[in-house]
C-alpha cells in the first residue's frame, strides 16, 4: 500500500513537472519573458539623480494619468523625461528653462455641495500658475489614485 502511495505521487509530480515545462516552452515562444527581478540599471539610476530636486510629495513611480484604451499609465518620471526637465539651481526645469510645478485637482467620488465653488477656485488657481510655470496636472481618474 505505501508503495501505491508513492508511485501516485512520483506520477502526479512527474506530470506537474511536464506540464510547468511545457507552459514555459509555451510562453518563451510568444515572447513572455519571466525574470527574477534585477536591480535598475544604470540609466534608472541616471534619471533618479537627475530629478534629485523634485517635491517631498510628488516620486516618480505617481500617476499622472491613465489611458484607458490600453491602460498604460504616464508616471511622473516619464513625464519628466518628455518634458526634458532637469534640475538647475536647486529648482526643477523643462526645457525652455521654465520652472515646474505639480496640480493636484480634488477628486470626489460622490462631490460635495459646494463642488462648485472648489471647481471655480482650482480653475482659477491652475490658470494662474500656467502663466509663470510649466504646470504639470494630475488626473482624477479612479485608475491613477
């Protein structure tokens, strides 16, 4: 009997081992590549330093908004390295040297009464700080809270 018992289970063994092989030949051929995770290479670690004067509240993995077509998201850094921003005396710069900032409108799931007048003031806020910024503005989309 517990020669029974562990033939069944050399068998049932034997065929997970098949069939993980198989899934994996299967995967290799449409191009699915399954690594262990390394640690970031050297242009990562490039682009971190070089966004070393971005606010306390804003990283670069923050979600500036969703497609939701394809549902990639635009992170901050990717954001940053369209814009080609640097940082330049301790401020953070796109391109034409104009110094940016970060909008976070308020987002509500079910608005409160006075959504207006928030609405009002953010718009007014926001046109302000276009003006002299290059502004960077976050979405409300459920998918990049």
């Amino acid at each position: 009997m517990l020669n029974t018992s562990n033939s069944r289970k050399r068998k049932i063994l034997t065929l997970i081992c098949f069939a993980s092989l198989l899934l994996g030949v299967a995967a290799a051929g449409r191009g699915i590549k399954y690594a262990a995770p390394m640690a970031p290479d050297q242009s990562t670690a490039r682009q971190k330093s070089k966004f070393t004067c971005l606010p306390n509240d804003v990283h670069l993995t923050d979600v500036v908004s969703t497609n939701k077509a394809t549902r990639k998201t635009v992170t901050v850094e990717k954001t940053l390295i369209q814009m080609k921003a640097q940082c330049r005396s301790g401020k953070l710069v796109d391109a034409r040297r104009r110094e940016i900032r970060f909008f976070r409108p308020s987002c509500w799931g079910n608005p409160p009464a006075d959504y207006l007048e928030i609405q009002q003031r953010e718009t007014a806020e926001l046109q302000k700080l276009k003006r002299t910024f290059a502004v960077i503005v976050f979405g409300c989309d459920s998918m990049t809270q």
